[in-house]
C-alpha cells in the first residue's frame, strides 16, 4: 500500500516532498506528519469499505427482491382487492381462446372466483345467444399470477343443453379437474371436483375418496337462476374413485353419486 502512504504524502506535504529526496516515518521530523498520515488512510479505507458494503448490500436486497417478486408476485400486487379484477381476468379468458382460435367464444360472467396463494380459481359462464335460457354450462380455469402477467394452466367444463330437464330430474352433475403443482402454501389448488345440484332438498355435498376413505365437505355457492354450483379441493394423491352425496338438512343422503377418475388424467 505504498501508493497510498505516496499519496497522501504528496496530498498534505508537498512543499516538504520536493525538498526531501525520501522520507523515513522513525525520524523525529516527520513523527506527526506519520501520525496524521496513518488517520487519513483509516478514513479513506473506511469510506471505500462503506461504499462496498453498501453496494453489496443493495445488490443482495435487489436480487431478493426480484426472487420474491418472481415466486410469490401475488404479495406484491394483491389482485383480489381490484376492483376491475373481473374485467381483467374476462379479457385474459377471453384473449386465450382467440389465441387458440376458438369460434363463438362469448363469456357470459364470473360467477366465482377463489384465490390461491399464486393465482385464481375462475367459474364462468358462456353465452349462447338465443339459447341462452336454455342451455347450462360451467367453466373451471385455474389462472396463475406471474410478473409478465397471468399465465392459464389447467382447466375444465360441462355444458348441457337443457335447463328446464336438469331442474325437473333433481339432477346432480360434477366435473373433474386434473392436479397441479403445488402453490406457494404448499398445497396444491387441484384437483379439484365441482359441479352443480338441482334437487332442492340438498343443502350440502360431501365428498369421499373410497380408497382411503377421506371426506371432504363442498364449498356451496348459489348463482343466478336459482342455480347451487359447488367444488372441492383434494389433495394430490387422491384415489380413483370418489362417492358423492348430496345431504338434506337433517344430514341424510337424499342423492349419491360414483366418480370414476381416470388413471392418468387429461388436462382440459
């Protein structure tokens, strides 16, 4: 580190430098020029170790950042509480199946959303025109947030063309949505049974994978024309076949269903 001592030096004694050929720090002469020379190389190391250190550290933060920001961008933006969050995720839907050039495509509304740690469980339904009061449909898309925007990964859907027969045979149709990787909580958003009832005495679905025997309880939600859609979440290793009952409110199945789920499930 002479360079430094020589610049110091040449900083604050000039005039003693040109007159000196060389310079030796044990001579009485230059004891407190020494003295004040060694504080000013401690200040300069400090600044250029301050700076360093906190350039160092803006990166580490700005890299941290950007790791955050890329795997849990939902804590970032929080897309529930926008109140336009329905339009955009119409236009994102919609977007996708001219993407796919799809004809016909008209989505009519969203009738439910439910949010995952990274994304969204969109239900909707179409339009069909003159048809419209006819026909039945609901739509399941499992929609990730991503800092470039959201990203589709899996869906599902049923459609039938016949309202006023659905409602005059109580039926009770379902729909199955293939697993996905977990999310951010840990627990995977799929797969996921969902489905609709028309028979009025039921209040509740209750769902059991007969090769283990787990129960899971449906999510009721009630929708325009007197419509009841319901879904539920299973873990990823359920079974392959699922019983559905549809319980009165005394708790007694009034409608039972079997599920057979495919052994390698095609992603819609």
């Amino acid at each position: 580190m002479d360079w430094i001592w020589e610049l110091v030096l040449r900083r604050h004694f000039t005039h003693e430098i040109k007159e000196a050929d060389s310079y030796d720090p044990n001579e009485p002469q230059w004891s407190s020029q020494m003295q004040l020379i060694k504080e000013e190389v401690a200040n300069v190391r400090k600044q250029r170790w301050f700076w360093k250190t906190s350039a160092a550290a803006a990166g580490i933060t700005l890299i941290g950042f950007i790791v955050f920001a890329w795997f849990f961008p939902m804590n970032l933006t929080n897309p529930a509480a926008d109140p336009a969050i329905d339009q955009t995720l119409s236009q994102v839907i919609t977007e996708r199946y001219r993407t796919l050039n799809v004809s016909g495509f008209d989505l009519d509304e969203i009738v439910h959303k439910e949010w995952t740690d990274n994304g969204v469980l969109v239900f909707y339904t179409k339009d069909y025109g003159q048809n419209d009061d006819e026909d039945v449909d609901l739509n399941l898309e499992y929609w990730k947030k991503t800092l470039t925007g959201w990203k589709w990964v899996t869906g599902g859907s049923y459609q039938f063309s016949s309202l006023k027969n659905l409602k005059q045979d109580e039926s009770l149709i379902f729909e199955y949505v293939t697993g996905t990787e977990p999310d951010g909580s840990g627990e995977p958003p799929l797969p996921i049974v969902y489905g609709e009832s028309f028979k009025p005495d039921v209040v509740n679905i209750e769902l059991t994978d007969k090769q283990n025997q787990y129960k899971q309880v449906a999510k009721m939600i009630y929708i325009q024309d007197d419509r009841t859609i319901w879904f539920a979440r299973f873990p990823i290793s359920m079974g392959m076949n699922i019983e559905i009952q549809g319980l009165d409110e005394s708790g007694k199945a009034v409608v039972i269903k079997n599920m057979d789920i495919p052994a390698t499930p095609i992603e819609k």
